[in-house]
C-alpha cells in the first residue's frame, strides 16, 4: 500500500512493529515483514563467514585498537527509524567497514580508516534478451580502485512490488567499466531463467571502497525482458590521423548481439597498418558483436623492409644491393660470381638467368642468387611443348656438349594450323643459337591458331585464378587463395599436384573443369557414447575430422539389448550413421533390455 512520505520511513528502514518500509523514486512503500524464509542460500553463507570471522577477530584488537574505533564510532551515524538516528558502536563500524574489506577480498582493518566518502554511481542503462543481461554505466567512477556492488530481486511481474529495496547480491564485487557488463550467467545461477510472466528486474548497484570499507549511495535500474528482442553493444572506432590512414565504420555505433561487423584500417602511401589499440592485428577485422568494442587503428611512418639476399653454394659469389628500403622502393641487385664459378639462375625464377635484378621492396624478401661451377661440358636439351603441334631441327642431337660449342635450334610449327610462340626462358629468336656456357632444358612453346578451349577454375573456401579461354599449346598458370582458416589438399585433375599456383600447357586433354580441394584448418571431434555402457559398444569416433568430413559411427550392440533411440533423433534407432562434420558433436544412444517374451 502507499504511505504518505516520512522521516519516519527512510530508505530500507524496519522494524516498525512488523512492517518493513522502503523508498521507490519519491514514493514510500510499506508492506508486512512477514515471517521469513528458513532457505539457505550461498551469499547467505559467505555474509554469515564473513561476519562471523569479523566477530572472532573484533576479540583479537588491543585496548588501543579498540579505543580507536569507539573513537571513531561517535562521528557516525546508523540508520534512521521511526525518525531517530542509531549512535553507531565501535564494533557497529568496525563490521560495516570492514565487511567490504573482506567482501572485496582484502583483511581485516585493525585501526580506523580516514573516511572520505565514496562516488556517486552514474546513471546506467540495462537490457536483457534470451542470452544476455548487460548493465553500461554511462560513465566510469573518477574516482580510482573503487568496486562496483551489484544486488538484484528474482524475476518479477511487470507492476512495481511492494518493498522494492529488496534484494540480494548474486555475484563478485566487480571492477567498473565503460563497456557492457554481462550478468546473465551469475544472475541465472542464482535466480533462474526470466520468461514472459515474470519478466522485471529490480537493480540495485554502489560503489564500495575496498580500501576503506565505505558505501556509496545506491542506484535503482529495472530492465525488463522482452523476447525476441537482442540486447545492443556498442562498437566504438577511432578515426586515426587521416595523414596516415583511414578506418571503415568510425564512431560509435550499436549493433544486436551475434551481429558481424568487418572493419578495414587502410593506410596511405608510406604508411602501413601495425595493429589495433587491443592488440589484434588483423585486418581487415571480423568483430563478432557479444561485448563492447573500442578499437583504434595504428599505423607505423617509414617503415623498412629488409632485403636479404644469399649464394648458393656459400661463398661461390656475392650480391650487390642488399639492405633496408622503405616501402615502394626499388632494389637493384648485381649477383658477381667467383672466380671458377658464373650465375646460372635465380632460386624463386628458375628460368632467369640475368645477373642484375629488380625488386620492388613492399616486405621483407628473401632471394637466393645460385652459381654453378665453370665446368669443361655442359647438357643442353630441348623438347616440344606438345608433341604434335611442332618440331626442333638441329644438325645436332640433344646431349653432352664441350664448353663453348655453339648449336643451331629451329622451331618448325606442324603446318600453317600451328604458329610457334617463344622457347620457355621467354626467348623469342627463332632460329636460335645456343652457347655451351651451362646447361640448358629448352622448350618451344607452339599453339594452335585458332583452335581453343575455355578452362574453368573453381575451389570452394578460396578464390582462384586462370579461369578463362586458351589456344591449345597456351602456357596457362591457375593458382588458388584459400580463405583464412582453409589450406589446400590438392588440385582434383591430379592428387598429386599439391602447389598453389600451377603452370602446365594446354592439350586437347586437359580437363576443362578444375577445382582445388580445399579444407578448414580446425578440426572436430565427433564422440558417441552408450547409455548404459555395458549394453554396446562404439567404433568410428574420431577426435580430429575436418570440416565436412563423412564419419562413419558403429554401434555394436550386446546380446540381449536393443537401440532405443539417439539423442538426436527419438525416432531413429539404427546401429549404423554417416555424419557430416561441421562442429564438434557429442551423441548419445540409448538401449534398451530385450525382454525375454520379445521377439
């Protein structure tokens, strides 16, 4: 019932002849104090620990110590009721402050704290859905190291109950942020689930001082659950120094819980993206919306990458033009062989066979510059790249051959239907005379001239490249990216094809279509157990399947038992399954006792 308002009847005061009073926005409520409940709970126990631990050490103080806080005791004042104030005792204030010591996981105070007053807690927001229950403070405490104290009523009917200063804590003094604090897991540990008839919450929240031991005033909030409505984070981006780069969805912004939101930091020229102010370092950034967010993009000036540049063998010759470059930068490198020893060919450019390179610098590089030894004969070789589109005529044979002779090579394309193209090392003279200066493995490249074909390259989890239309004889190069968290099996044409980035010419039998077999690079467990175990057995389990995988489950059932059903479908009661993976999956069967009249 409502009561007029009164000095009589302040915030949660009692005991006024069975009628326990409390404050609502302005409003007096009173209502019967009723007989109270013998139920135990565990925030019950750790207050009673708590105070009964207090009680024993208050016994332990010296003469002096308690003298201190019987001193003290007379600046403080109790709880009004029925309009008097209670003239606190030294042990009064001993136990009130020194609860929150301990509650905050600290020790005892032995003498006094100098008291100067706690923070008033902001204002806060508060929403709930069916997986979280957030509570934002609009504005963090100033003042530092304080301890955010949460109290909390079961889940309650829409209309405001009588003695709404109820309630009881449900969870660890908290540290106080700016961001959404989630309180769905303890609050449900305690209070169960809320659903549509009782869908209120009354909040109670202050700061403690878990130095001092004292108490804020408190804040009132009733979130309400409403279903099929989510709860909002919010996602706060920086806008960086727009010199250096710029950032997709600056500012702050809500999103629904389990939204996904990609955020890309791009830098300018000279600049390049280090990592986001929490220390993730992707980018672009997926962000799975199940807290707040407040990222910023950092971007570094000048970097530097590295050239390295090594022989091989060691010590058979030497690169000219390593060192650091900025970003962009060209490196000139001179391979200088030694003495005996001459450049044969770049190890990432097999068929480069320039001594000076350039290298455009936008990371770090590695490359190996490889020299052979001056030799008295070298082997030369040359080969069609498809037998059939065209010959090599030479007066000579493909072989062994002295240092410096020289051999004449033609390429003669099949009939007026063929058109030779260049020899593989990019060479386009025709005929062409070759050195005996080392050793050589030549291909003439010819192609049909008007005849093609179109070759599609596909891959699921990944993008691909070399899709197109191609003369036969066209040296084609397919190569595929896998999506994060995928790698590449093998190319479907051949198993063993495990590469990237193939190069092959095209005959008239090359597979038109191509894929590359890719798969997640996370695993999944696929367990099946019996219910009672005795009555069967289990093959097939696996503890590390990929993604999309097919495993086969056996239940290998005992005499005299019987499937009943799966888990997972009450009405399925074979011993024999095909499960596709695409998550961890945890299955049980359950059997049942033939009956000896059964059939």
């Amino acid at each position: 019932m409502r009561y007029k308002p009164s000095i009589a009847f302040d915030r949660m005061s009692g005991s006024a002849k069975g009628v326990t009073a409390s404050s609502n926005k302005g409003a007096i409520f009173i209502r019967s104090r009723g007989t109270g409940s013998k139920k135990k709970t565990a925030d019950q126990s750790i207050i009673k620990t708590i105070f009964r631990h207090l009680t024993q050490s208050w016994k332990t103080l010296s003469p002096s110590q308690l003298n201190q806080w019987n001193q003290a005791a007379k600046s403080q004042s109790g709880r009004r009721v029925l309009g008097q104030k209670a003239q606190l005792t030294g042990s009064n204030l001993y136990l009130r402050l020194n609860f929150w010591v301990v509650r905050c996981g600290g020790q005892p105070l032995t003498t006094p704290p100098e008291l100067t007053g706690v923070e008033q807690p902001a204002a806060a927001t508060a929403a709930i859905s069916t997986s979280s229950f957030i509570l934002r403070l609009n504005q963090p405490p100033q003042q530092p190291g304080l301890k955010l104290v949460l109290m909390a009523t079961a889940p309650q009917t829409v209309g405001t109950i009588t003695g709404v200063g109820r309630g009881s804590t449900f969870c660890d003094p908290l540290n106080p942020t700016a961001g959404a604090i989630n309180l769905m897991q303890p609050y449900q540990a305690k209070f169960g689930t809320l659903n549509e008839s009782k869908p209120k919450v009354f909040l109670r929240y202050f700061y403690v001082n878990p130095i001092t031991g004292e108490k804020s005033g408190e804040q009132l909030i009733t979130p309400i659950f409403i279903p099929g409505t989510p709860v909002q984070y919010r996602l706060e981006v920086g806008t960086p120094d727009p010199v250096m780069g710029t950032v997709t969805n600056a500012g702050i912004t809500l999103y629904p819980e389990s939204a996904v939101v990609t955020v890309r930091a791009t830098a300018t020229q000279n600049y390049t993206f280090r990592k986001w102010t929490d220390g993730n370092t992707s980018n672009p950034r997926v962000i799975v919306m199940d807290r707040d967010y407040s990222i910023t993009p950092e971007f570094v000036y000048d970097q530097h990458y590295r050239l390295t540049a090594v022989v091989s063998p060691s010590n058979r010759g030497e690169i000219v033009g390593r060192g650091s470059y900025r970003p962009g930068e060209t490196a000139h490198l001179v391979a200088q062989a030694a003495a005996g020893w001459q450049f044969d060919h770049w190890q990432d450019q097999p068929t480069n066979y320039n001594p000076e390179r350039d290298v455009v610098m936008n990371s770090d590089i590695t490359l190996t510059a490889v020299f052979v030894a001056i030799r008295s004969s070298y082997d030369l070789f040359w080969n069609p790249n498809v037998y059939g589109f065209g010959t090599i005529e030479s007066e000579v044979d493909c072989g062994t051959f002295d240092r410096g002779d020289e051999v004449v090579l033609t390429a003669v394309p099949r009939d007026s239907n063929y058109e030779f193209v260049r020899w593989n090392d990019g060479n386009t003279q025709n005929p062409r005379t070759l050195v005996a200066n080392r050793d050589y493995d030549l291909i003439a490249e010819f192609r049909h001239r008007t005849e093609t074909k179109n070759l599609s390259v596909d891959a699921n989890y990944g993008q691909t490249t070399g899709s197109g239309t191609y003369h036969l004889g066209d040296l084609v190069e397919i190569s595929v990216t896998p999506d994060q968290g995928f790698h590449l099996v093998h190319w479907d044409d051949d198993e063993d094809q495990t590469s990237l980035v193939r190069r092959f010419y095209l005959e008239r039998t090359t597979p038109r279509f191509i894929e590359a077999i890719l798969e997640s690079d996370a695993t999944y467990h696929v367990h099946v157990e019996c219910d009672p175990p005795e009555a069967a057995t289990v093959t097939g389990c696996v503890d590390a399947a990929h993604y999309e995988a097919e495993v086969e489950i056996d239940i290998n059932v005992n005499p005299g038992w019987r499937i009943a059903e799966w888990s997972d479908d009450r009405y399925f009661d074979g011993d024999h399954r095909n499960i596709t993976v695409y998550e961890d999956t945890d299955l049980t069967v359950y059997l049942e006792e033939i009956e000896p009249d059964d059939d």
